[in-house]
C-alpha cells in the first residue's frame, strides 16, 4: 500500500511538474506575440499609451476580481508605489519599443535584465557581484556592443528611439524583480495589482499632460480586443506565477526564454521582420548571459530573474 501510494504521488508530481513547464510556455508564448495586436490597435488609430493604459485598466478590473480574497489585507505602501513605477516603465516600454522598433531586437536588448539585475541586486540588497555576476555583467555588456556595433565607427553606435525605449524596459523589469525580491513580505497578487495599477495610472497621467494621443477606439471590435488584451494579461501572470512557484528558477528562466523563439516567428510569418547576422549573435551572448544568471539561482544568494506582472 506504502509502495502504491507512493507511486500515485509521484505520478502526481510528475502532472504537476508538466503543467507547470506548459503553464510556463505559455506565458512565453502570449509575452513572445502580445506585441502584435498592439499594433493592430495601433493601426486602427490608437496610439501605444493609450492602449496600455485601457488594457492594464482592464487587468486591474479584473484582477480585483479574481484576487479578491487575496487581498483582503492589502494596504497601500511605498513599496508598492515603487513597484508600480517599476512596471510601468517596463510595460510602457516594452510596448511603445516594439511599435516603433523590430521587435525581436526589442526582446534581446530587454532581455539585459540580468546586467541590471546583478547591478541592482548589489545596490539595493547588498549582494555580492561575485565571478558569476561579472560574467553575467561582461556576457551581457559584449552581447550589448555586438548589436550595437557600427562597422564605419568601429564603435557601438547609440541606440536608436526603440533600442532606448527597449534598454529602459529591461532595466525597469530588473528593478521591478529587484523590488519584489525585497519586498518579500507582499503577496504576488498584491505585486501584480500594483503592476496592473502602476500601467493604467502612469498611462493616464502622460496623456493627460499631452504625450500621446489621446484617442479611444472607434470600433466595438477594438473595444474588445481591448477587453480581451486586458483578460490575457491577467491569464499570463497566474499562469507564469502558478509555473515559477513550482519550477526551479534556474529551470523556469531557460523555459521562459522561449519567448524570444516566438517573437522571432511571429515577428517574420506576421510583420516580415528578419535580424541580421550580427544581432543573432549580440542576442546569443545575451541568451548566455541570462542561462548563466538561472546558474547564479542555485546559490543562496543567487540572482533570481523572474518576469512579474
């Protein structure tokens, strides 16, 4: 009987483990694609601040819904005011960059977070840099300089409107893991209402002193492709959460790469756009970069690297 039981709660680990690995796919898949139906609004004459902020305005609707009983003792604090801030510079980023920008470029200069976050993480939590993290800093800054390289220079060129607003969002997502870290006290939906709400309110706020445009959808077929962008952006962070509480982190981070895969096909099969040769290998040292952070996780002390909100 021992045997047996023991079987059936292996069998159930195993079912838990898969479902985590797809929950975690997943999340890759929507992170790895949610950029064009940005676009799609974007055509339709609504600018990216706008539908961020109607989106994320939505996810905080719905998240109040869904996490109800989670947050029952929620308070505002400063913690989540700089986590809200965080988020806001990373999705406004991410989102305006890949508009205006070749998207899986956007994803591989983001995906610096790890240089950011070793950075961080010994400002802020007064962690060791380490050989690990001077590999992950030195991976990260050749990687950088490769897709940045201007031949006629024989420099790294400066980064281009996109390229910035891509190197912003990166950093804003290690601060915003860097914060998490620190406020481990917070619930994780605490973190992503604050997440959802840091979107909206940064978004309102710039449209109303006149950057962006402040038109609104025309059509009830864009109001729902609202309202389903919002449903998905709440979809993706439970299921990352559900998948990173039970994967290892230095697992979870090698998954979630993947992202970059399925932003490379979607960005060639749905708006014709190939890398060149050079940034495929900027973007392989970077990948390296951030598989040598997952290593860092195994470690005590190690650099976690999550994707939150």
């Amino acid at each position: 009987m021992k045997g047996k039981a023991r079987q059936t709660a292996g069998g159930s680990g195993a079912r838990e483990q898969r479902l985590a690995i797809g929950a975690l796919l997943g999340g890759a898949l929507i992170w790895g694609v949610i950029w064009y139906p940005y676009r799609l609004l974007r055509d339709a004459g609504v600018d990216g601040i706008a539908s961020s902020t109607l989106t994320y305005g939505v996810a905080f609707v719905l998240g109040r819904l869904v996490f109800r009983r989670s947050l029952l003792a929620w308070a505002p604090s400063w913690t989540l005011l700089w986590l809200a801030l965080a988020a806001a510079a990373c999705n406004l980023g991410y989102v305006l960059a890949t508009l205006s920008g070749e998207v899986v470029r956007v994803l591989l200069l983001f995906y610096l977070a790890p240089l950011w976050t070793v950075l961080l993480s010994r400002l802020l939590l007064g962690e060791r840099l380490g050989r690990a993290g001077a590999g992950v800093v030195a991976l990260s800054l050749l990687g950088a300089a490769t897709m940045l390289w201007e031949p006629q220079a024989g420099l790294p060129a400066a980064p281009d409107h996109a390229d910035w607003l891509g190197l912003i969002a990166g950093f804003s997502f290690a601060l915003f893991n860097v914060l998490s870290r620190r406020a481990g006290h917070l619930s994780i939906e605490s973190k992503a209402m604050a997440a959802f709400a840091g979107v909206a309110i940064t978004g309102t706020l710039l449209l109303l002193v006149g950057v962006g445009s402040l038109r609104l959808p025309a059509a009830p077929s864009l109001w729902l492709l609202v309202a389903g962008l919002g449903c998905v952006l709440v979809v993706a962070n439970v299921i990352v959460q559900f998948g990173l509480v039970r994967v290892a982190a230095n697992r979870a981070v090698v998954i979630m790469l993947t992202e970059i895969g399925f932003a490379a096909v979607a960005a060639w099969l749905l708006a014709g756009e190939a890398l060149a040769p050079r940034d495929w290998v900027g973007g392989a040292l970077i990948v390296a970069a951030s598989l040598f952070s997952a290593r860092m996780d195994e470690r005590p002390a190690g650099c976690r690297f999550d994707r939150e909100g």
